[in-house]
C-alpha cells in the first residue's frame, strides 16, 4: 500500500462497500486537517471505503490523484480544488470513465458544470460580506479616512477571491475607506506573519486600522508581527478572520482578534451521503451549503468550548 493510501474500512468483498477516492488540497490550517479528519470519520462510520490523496498545495498533484483514481477503479472521486481554474480536462477525463465527482469545499470555474455532480462547501463571498459588515459596524464613529489591510489566502482559490468580492462589496460607495494593502499569504501562519511584518514597514501614520485576514492562521502570524512592533493587535489594529478554530476563539476572547467568521469544515457526513445517494441513483442539489455564524468577544468564550478543530 503506497503511504498516502488509507482505507477508512477493509474492503469486504461479501458486501464490497463503495469506493471514494478523495483528493485533499493540503494540509494549510487547522481547517484543514478538520476537514480531513471529518471525512476520514464519516467514511468509517457509513461503511465507506476511502482512498485519500494529499496534494500538498499542487493542482498538477491533484490531477495524477484523479488518474490514480480513475486506474483503480473507485465508484466516485471527490475533489477539494486548491484553485478554480483548469478543472476541465481532468473532469472530462473522469467523465470518461464514468466516474461522479463531487467538489468539496472550493469550487472549480469549468465551461460545462455537468463535469460535475454537485458542490459542498461554504458561500464564501456570504463570509465576506460577514465581515464587511462587522467592521462597517466597529469602525461607524471612526473619524477620517479608514486603512484596511487585506492577508489573501491562495491566489486563484475560491475563498481568496469570493471573501475579497464580498468583503469589499459593503465599502463599495465609501469614499472614506481604502485598501491600503493587499496581499496573497497562502492561509499559513507563517506567511501571515511575514506579509504583515511588510505591510508594517510604512510611515506611522499609513498604518492599516483594520486588518481583513482570510483565515484564522493568517490572523494568528499578523498579531505576531503586530506585536513585534509594539502595537496593540484588536485594539490599535481591528482584526477580523474566518475559520473559527477553538485557538481563534480563545485569541478573540482575549481581545487580540475582534471578530472571526465561521467556516464549517466538517463536511465528512455530506460528503457520505452524496457519496450514497449518487450510487443510489438519486439526483442531488447543485450546490449544498452548510450554516454559518460569526464570533464576536462576547460569543467567543461561550462557544469555544464547543468547537470540534
Ligand atoms: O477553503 C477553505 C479555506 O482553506 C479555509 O478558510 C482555510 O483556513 C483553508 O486553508
């Protein structure tokens, strides 16, 4: 067995339980490795055999999972597409086979949306505007001009763009807020740290108010760089993330995050049973989005108790 091969459930061959063979885009962020974990759980509870494939932040990675699928034979592919473009070769190819593929978490820009069967994640551009709206809100009696600075996830990913769209789309007739900085950190820590520690490097008084970063890891390596040059994370600087890990919860608690937009990653149970449902034969939703909130300080030690990633 290859190492990056795993069955969720021996195959028994009496039964001969369906196959899903799933292509995970990485391993970025504690949303992430939840996202896994729920799908590696669900798979095992509803009997599901699961072959996962991590890709490690490649689309061409991606792509060779999808043919190692395909080879072996699997009853459906799922596929968590680290970008949203070039999509429609593979899926034809899986098409071909006459294998079903479901998109899990970001979503794919492909011609001919019959290449596959549904969608499951988040509305991103939703969480965008989510928190466009807290900071609208936060910043009403803030007087002159607004700088807000912007940590992108992945360039090309959908929740960069779809979380930048809607983010900006509630400043779109104020005149009195800009986008001072704006910048790709790829969802890590580390590369959030490092992009803010550049974002810092102007004079004091071009100094972002606001922080928009796209997820909670971003969020958590810009505090550090914020308080590397002796400023005050959430109160010197407004900061909002989404993703809503409990160690988030526990930093907005604290007051260094101001508010964190929840991103559901426990897709694993949709997943198995679309997975079920397209080998009954039934047809599904396009799109299937799961609910989601947004934390503030106050609902921030409350809830994070509850948070299962
Ligand atoms: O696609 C979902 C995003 O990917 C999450 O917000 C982020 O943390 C992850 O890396």
């Amino acid at each position: 067995v290859e190492e990056w091969m795993e069955s969720a459930v021996a195959r028994d061959t009496s039964t001969k339980p369906i196959v899903l063979g799933f292509s995970q885009l990485g391993r970025e962020s504690a949303w992430r490795l939840a996202n896994s974990t729920s799908i590696r759980n669900a798979a095992a509870e509803s009997g599901i055999s699961l072959v996962i494939k991590n890709a490690e932040q490649s689309q061409t990675k991606q792509f060779e999972a999808v043919r190692s699928f395909i080879r072996q034979k699997v009853d459906v592919i799922a596929i968590a597409p680290v970008v949203e473009s070039g999509w429609d070769g593979i899926l034809q190819e899986a098409r071909d086979a006459g294998i079903p593929v479901i998109i899990v978490d970001r979503s794919v820009d492909v011609k001919d949306t019959s290449l596959f069967v549904t969608t499951i994640g988040s509305d991103f551009y939703e969480e965008g505007v989510k928190a466009g709206k807290y900071i609208q809100d936060r910043m009403r009696n803030h007087p002159g001009l607004i700088r807000i600075a912007e940590l992108q996830g992945t360039s090309g990913s959908t929740p960069s763009i779809q979380r930048g769209e809607g983010f900006r789309s509630i400043f779109e007739t104020r005149a009195d807020i800009i986008f001072s900085q704006s910048a790709p950190a790829d969802f890590t820590e580390d590369n959030g740290k490092q992009v803010m520690k550049e974002f810092l490097q102007v004079p004091e008084d071009e100094r972002p108010q606001v922080l928009f970063a796209h997820n909670d890891e971003m969020a958590f390596g810009a505090i550090q760089a914020i308080e590397e040059v002796g400023l005050k994370p959430g109160e010197d600087i407004i900061i909002v993330s989404v993703d809503g890990s409990r160690k988030a919860l526990e930093i907005l608690a604290s007051g260094k995050i101001n508010a964190v937009v929840e991103c559901n990653p426990l897709l694993g149970p949709q997943l198995m049973q679309a997975t079920k449902e397209i080998i009954a034969g039934r047809t599904l939703p396009k799109r299937m989005v799961p609910p989601e909130d947004i934390f503030t300080k106050e609902s921030a030690g409350r809830e994070m108790y509850n948070r299962r990633f």
